[in-house]
C-alpha cells in the first residue's frame, strides 16, 4: 500500500506520511477525526486535517506543555485541562503526588472514544481516580468557575474550527477568574515562524490579565517548522523563582531541571517577535 | 504553476515546498544541484534532493554551527571551513574581528558559482579580504596540515554521496593534527530523531581523539524533524569556561549569549542516545 497522509501548513508547505493503516475516519459533530498508523511515527490523531498526537512524538509536546507549570507552582492540587482530550497531559500532571484532581474538559466525546479505542497508552489515565473526565464546552465551563484551580492548562488544537475562542480575551478573562489567587494558566501558542501573529496577540493579552507572562519553546518534529511555542500566565509565581527537587522526582523523556531552565531561553527573532 | 518540490526524509516522511520558480539545475561532477525559488522559504540551493538552504532560514543553521566554536575559543584567528560553498558559515566567522583568515574548502565549483549567480546576500563574503576559497576535497587537503588552524568547521551535507567519509576516524583523527594545540573541531551531526545512529558514532570516535567533546542543538524548521544537533570537539577550552563578552559583540538573529549557553542542556532521550 502507498496511501500518504498530507498535512497543509501553509499554502507553501506540507508534511507527508506514508500511512501502514487507516484506523478510523469520522466526521464528529465539531470535527473531521482520524486514527491512522503511520510508517515513521506509529498511531496518530488526526483532527480536520492536523496531526494532534503521534505514538512518537507526543511525549515532547505533553510533557512541555504540563511540566513546566506543574513545577513553577509550589503545590498543585487542582488542575484543569481544556481541550487536550488524548489524555496525555493529564497523564503528566497526575505524575505529581500531590495533584488531588485533575479536571479535563474536552468538547468532542468522539476524541475521548478514539483515544479508548486505539490509544490504550494514553487511554490509561481515564482510569485514573483522581482523574475526573466533563464532556462539555471548555468555554462555557470556566465561565461558571471562580478562585478554583491551582493550574489551567489550555491543550486546544490551531486556533481555526472549535477552538478559535480559546485565543480569545473574553476565555482568558474567565480563566483569570476560574484560578485561584496564586494560580497559573499555560497554553500552547503556536509556531514562532508561521504564527507570529498569534504569539503576539495572546502574549499582550495576556500581559494586560496576569503578573508575569513568558514564553518558552520546545522542538516537535510533528509539528509545523518543529519549533513550538507554549505561553504561562502566572498570577503569583515565576519559574525563575522555582524549586527544581520536583522537576527531579517525575520520571519524563524529554523534560528535565535543565530544559525547565533553558527552554525560556529564546532565540534573537522570538525576543524580536515578543519586542524584548 | 503548482509544481512542489519534495524532499524524502525517510521511508515515511517527506518535505513538501511549493515552488515558485526553478532557477538552475545541474548535475555536478559531484552531486545534482538546484537553486528554485520557494513560495515561503524564498530561494533555495539544494543537493542530490536535500535541502542546504534557504533565504528564510539559513541564518539559524549557519550561525549556530559557527558561533558556538568561535566563542568558545578565545582568540581564534584562522579557521578552516570544510564544505559549507554557500558562504553562510564563514559570513558568521567574519563577524569576529580577531579573524585573520577564513579558509574555505568546497569540493564543488558549481556550489560556489551558483551562490555567487544567485545568492548576492552569501556571496558577498566571497571579496572580504580575509576570505580564502580552495576548491579542492576536504578529505585530501586536511591530510596535509598540521597544528595550523584555531577553528575548523565542518558544513557538511548529509553522509551520503561525496560527504560521507567526512563523518569517519581518518578525517577527524587528520582534523585533530591540523588543529592547532588548542584548537576546536565543530561538526554538523544530523537530527536526534532520524540519526541517532550518526551521532553516537562521531560522538564515540570525537571522544577517543579529543578532550571536551560536547553536543548541542538548534531548531531548525527546513531541516528533517525540525530538532539538529552539532558535536563540538576541543582539545583545550570547554564552552562551559567561555567568557560572553565575545558574543554579545555580534550581531546575530538566532544566536545570543544565553543560547549560547542553553543550547548544551539536551532532553532527556538526547542524553540517552549519548548514554550520558
């Protein structure tokens, strides 16, 4: 069989992957879901057209986008995660003995399904008793949230189809409410080199809302241009003032103490981009 | 026009550029070699089907593969550069002052002569006056010299076709007689997702020869996986006793003095490929 899988980026660029087998199509009620085994990269999720998460890879992007607010906190117990469905980055935060809950609130049950199905790696933590699963609209749900969580974690897919309000004010707002007063907020934020836009607009955003906000990079091979970049908003702490025996104790494959130093350290055109 | 060039990475994957125009195609002595114009990367050289570089990106590669060892060492004066005929490494070298001379050594004319026809931001290097091309094979030419050079660099394409012995004991081991007695050998190692193989071999060859050998990475979109590595190899100074003074002196686009330190912590599954 030669059947490939074509990922447009941009109206320039795309990514091939030659497919071993196609698991599963559907259209859901929000989006166009796929499970497809690639030859490279093992099984991988696909959302209208745009890899999600590879057997591979996800480690990189699920451990990045969870660690480094997990140990910039002190002492997490309450974590919300929006979108983020795979259950790969509750699996990280329920790393930490201390997390009591954490909360997932996923818009798409046919993700959740998929993920059951095909995915028993990630599908694990559904188990998890401290794991708590609402299908619902992360929007709507953190409106009625107020002084809750310790951690937000905003795991959504590009910023086109569902998830468009989760770059919006009005959702980072409602996440200011729903934390608690020394709570943090963490989301992915897109490509430095084909989403400058982005960065920008969440960055001042989120500037006008929180008492620090940073940006930090990880190099995913899955997605476009391979570097990626994640933004925490904290309303108390700063990950340079953290303790690092935390980010010791978790057992990870890419994240360690160091990468949590290093990975804020950004290259001249991401500062250029952020006007540092 | 939709023509699309596509680059074969492994197998499995597979880089997809649209083409905006076709500039020049030529099958070398040594290698095929076309420049064509890219709808967002700008203008491209590419050999046997990979990608060197391009206008948009080119700065990450060739500052990081050069400005790393240039630091490092205190006062380097003349550095040899193996391949590397596109300019761009030695564009970077040229920025120290402390630079006599930049030797050159590129095994194919055609390389150097369609820079110079189509790369006018890379070819000016070729006039500065402490520029020294040779067009000659790399291999040969190191074999006779001897404690001559402060810096050699190593821009190599792929190991395959006329690069591959430059990925071998005999090169670096004739590498390690043309440095001068503190002298630093910098090679580009390939990608920690698809060559984990190459770079535990020159790693564990650069280790039986030299006293610091050291890797690191840049995220380099254009590049399979994005993730790159390069091995350092110093017979004196360690990046980690590098005063920064040199390097905020420069004037870069990727590279700062707080890469230059970070850029060493590697993930997890990098330090285990290393078995560090």
């Amino acid at each position: 069989m030669s059947i490939w899988f074509i990922e447009d980026e941009t109206p320039g660029y795309k990514l091939q992957w030659k497919v071993n087998r196609i698991l599963y199509q559907k259209q859901t009620k929000y989006q166009y879901l796929e499970v497809i085994e690639l030859e490279d990269f093992g099984r991988c999720l696909i959302l209208d057209g745009a890899i999600q998460i590879t057997e591979k890879d996800e480690f990189i992007y699920n451990e990045m986008i969870s660690h480094i607010p997990m140990v910039t906190h002190p002492n997490p117990r309450k974590v919300l995660i929006i979108g983020g469905g795979d259950g790969g980055a509750a699996r990280e935060v329920l790393k930490y003995k201390e997390v009591e809950e954490v909360q997932l609130i996923e818009i798409d049950e046919e993700v959740i399904n998929a993920i059951r199905e095909f995915f028993p790696q990630l599908a694990g933590v559904f188990d998890d008793r401290r794991f708590k699963l609402i299908v619902d609209d992360g929007i709507e749900f953190v409106k009625s949230k107020q002084d809750e969580y310790d951690i937000i974690i905003v795991d959504s897919s590009d910023p086109v189809g569902p998830a468009v309000n989760l770059f919006e004010y009005p959702f980072y707002n409602d996440c200011l409410k729903a934390l608690k007063q020394d709570g943090i907020l963490n989301i992915q934020s897109e490509s430095p080199f084909f989403n400058q836009d982005i960065i920008q607009k969440v960055t001042k955003i989120l500037k006008g809302l929180f008492k620090h906000v940073d940006t930090y990079l990880a190099c995913i091979p899955t997605y476009p241009s391979g570097l990626w970049s994640f933004t925490m908003a904290s309303k108390e702490y700063r990950y340079s003032d953290a303790g690092l025996e935390r980010a010791n104790a978790v057992d990870t494959r890419y994240f360690t103490p160091d990468i949590f130093r290093s990975c804020f350290t950004l290259p001249k055109f991401v500062k250029d981009i952020l006007c540092e």
